[in-house]
C-alpha cells in the first residue's frame, strides 16, 4: 500500500483546489463550533480565532507553495 501524498510541495506540486476548499470548509466550522458551543469568554475566542486564521493561512500558503515556513531555521549549524 503506498502512503505517500497524491501531492509533493517539495517537489513542487500543488494540492487540488477542490481539497484546499474542503479544508476551509472544515476549519470555518471547526471554529464557528467552538465559538458557539464551548462557554469561554469573549477574549479567549478572539485569541482562539486569530490563532485559527493565522494557522490556516500559514497552511494555505505551504500547500499552494508561496510559502516556505519550513526552511526557516535557528540557527547556522546544519548538525544542530
């Protein structure tokens, strides 16, 4: 059984439009669950909402291939 991705972002290749809107679609209610369900206060959700929008554009950038958070590193040693 091959368990690889239909996709490679290393190798360039680029994740289906189809399943980057699904996973929106996944994360939009994920949040709107929690916003409306969990008993939290105001400013929790608002920290909890930007988090959540932060991650999901810091996915959407690597699985299109704009970005490249991945190779950043902390420091010059490559052993490290």
């Amino acid at each position: 059984m091959d368990r690889r991705l239909p996709f490679n972002p290393a190798r360039g290749e680029k994740m289906p439009l189809l399943n980057i809107v699904v996973m929106l679609i996944i994360a939009g209610v994920a949040l709107y669950l929690i916003n409306r369900y969990i008993p939290w206060r105001p400013s929790i959700k608002s920290i909890l909402n930007i988090v959540g929008g932060v991650a999901v554009c810091v996915w959407v950038l690597q699985v299109t291939g704009m970005g490249t958070v991945s190779t950043f590193r902390l420091s010059d040693d490559p052993m490290a």
